[in-house]
C-alpha cells in the first residue's frame, strides 16, 4: 500500500462481535435478564400462586367464619348446660318445659291463645 494509507488488521478474529468485553457485557445482560425474570415469576407465586398472599386472604376469611360459628356454638351448649342443671335441680322447671314444649295442661285449667300482633 503506498501513499500513507494505514491498513488495520484484525487480529485472529476479532471484530466487532469477536470482542471479549462483547461477550462480557453481553453475559450480564443475560444474567440481569434472567434475575428479572425469576423476580418477576417470584412474585407471580408470592400473589396468586397455590400458597399465595390471595390464598391467604381466603383462608383468613374463612377462619373468622369457622370462629364465629364456634362462638355460637359455645354459647349454644352454655345455654343447654343451663337448662340441663334447672331440669335436674328445680322441678318447676320441668313443669314449665312440658307445658311450654308439648302443650300439657293440668285437667281443670282452661287456655287462651291470643294471636301475635301483626300477623
């Protein structure tokens, strides 16, 4: 080559992708691109998978059901445990439990029914 013209030669295949800071900066791409990926499906599972945050609220939900159901129970069973110990203990209460659950009256009394008001 004559006139002062430079020729540049490569050298054993590098170019412009042959480069190792190419190939380098290309890998962490990739990485980064990868650690976006994982986080972003993280979070897809964290929120709406099988044991996500959403499950949670669910389950959450239905526990403050189930324990007012229980709660009502509760008080239920304290209510016949009550009635139970006044059947046992007074024996009123049992004249009173006949009269008012079956209706039984004594031979000589005489019952008026009035209907409710409103009805």
């Amino acid at each position: 080559m004559s006139g002062g013209a430079k020729r540049t030669e490569k050298k054993g295949g590098e170019g412009r992708f042959g480069s190792g800071r190419f190939w380098a900066s290309l890998a962490w791409r990739l990485l980064i691109l990868l650690l976006l990926a994982a986080l972003g499906w993280g979070q897809y599972v964290l929120w709406f998978g099988d044991q996500g945050l959403v499950r949670l609220r669910r389950t959450q939900g239905e526990r403050a059901l189930v324990g007012r159901e229980i709660q009502e129970a509760e008080t239920r069973i304290d209510r016949l445990k009550e009635e139970i110990w006044l059947l046992q203990e007074e024996p009123l209460a049992v004249e009173e439990a006949a009269r008012r659950e079956l209706g039984l009256v004594y031979p000589d009394e005489v019952i008026f029914v009035f209907p409710k008001r409103g009805k």
